[in-house]
C-alpha cells in the first residue's frame, strides 16, 4: 500500500507586521500576510512582538495565546517563492512536481478534495481523510492509487458522482494552468 504524507510547516518566522515566511514539508517557502485571518479576540497578535513569538505545533503554526493555523490552510495561502521538492520512497518527486498546486476545490466532513496542474491523464482528483490519501478517476469513480476508509470513500465517491461535470470542467481549467472552481460540499 502506498502512503502519503500530508504537507506540514517546517519552518515559521515573523518577517513583518502580522506576515510569515513558511518552509512547508513539500520544499516549498514563502510568505503570507494574516492581517485579514486574526479574530478581534486576538488582537495581541497585531502587535510585532506578539506575532514574532511564532512556533510550531501541530504540523501548523500557534502562539502562546492559543492562536493556531493548520498547515493546509498556511499552504493555500501562502505566496510561494521556493519550491524545492523532496523524492519519495520510488525516486519521484510528486511534492515537487506539485508545489505549485491548487491545493483544493471542496471541504467536507473531514475530507479535502485537491486537483492540481499539470497532473497525467485519466482525469481524477485527490481526496485526503486525515493522514489518509487516494486518487479517485474522475470517469471511473474508482480509486486509482492510495487508500480511504471505508465511510470517508463512500462519501467521496457519492461527493463525485454528484459533481462529475464541475469536476471534468476543473481538469480542463487545470490543464490551462487556470485556477480550478469551488465545488459545494456533500449536504
């Protein structure tokens, strides 16, 4: 069985006002401004001195207050200016390979479903349930590669065969190097 390992902050600094500078476990750097994600109740973290007291927890970043960004979260955001990939266990380099991805089109239940650029045919989209990954065929509805569990793939498959045609128009935009849409989640 193939494993996957999910994208994790390796790296955090203050580089100014309420900006980071994130390594990411994929190889890729670079910054973010959280100026627009920091709620009124932790207006401390507005303050330089406050923001720079940064840390790693979690895979993500926390400050002392409680304060904590998940690494995904950090990922999509962030305005990559690195992207030196590591090889995996067969010598490919899929994390560099898709440092430059689109990380996800929809959210639901625990599940995040990803499509990147520049991925090789059939069309199909990756779906992530904690640590767990798989690649689902878009036409097929069938796992390619990877692993599920048993409730979290059926409420994928189920997710996919609902929006199939939102799903082939995002390979399209994908293969154009444009920005993928948002697909709604499960109901």
């Amino acid at each position: 069985m193939q494993s996957f390992d999910l994208v994790r902050v390796v790296e955090a600094k203050a580089v100014e006002g309420t900006t980071l500078w994130l390594r990411f476990s994929d190889g890729c750097a670079g910054t973010t401004d959280l100026s627009d994600a920091i709620p009124a109740r932790f207006d401390e973290l507005r303050e330089p001195d406050y923001f720079a007291r940064v840390h790693l927890a979690g895979g993500g970043v926390e400050w002392p207050n409680g304060y904590d960004c998940a690494p995904e979260w950090l990922r999509d955001r962030v305005a990559v200016v690195s992207t030196g990939g590591r090889e995996n266990d067969d010598g490919s380099n899929m994390a560099g390979q898709h440092a430059a991805a689109v990380p996800e089109i929809s959210r639901f239940l625990g599940i995040i479903i990803r499509m990147y650029w520049d991925e090789h045919a059939p069309p199909h989209f990756h779906a992530v349930y904690g640590n767990d990954e798989a690649v689902i065929g878009i036409d097929s509805l069938e796992l390619v590669r990877g692993f599920l569990p048993r409730r979290a793939k059926a409420l994928t498959l189920e997710w996919a065969s609902v929006h199939r045609a939102e799903l082939l128009e995002n390979w399209d935009l994908c293969a154009t190097k444009q920005r993928p849409n948002a697909i709604p989640p499960l109901e």
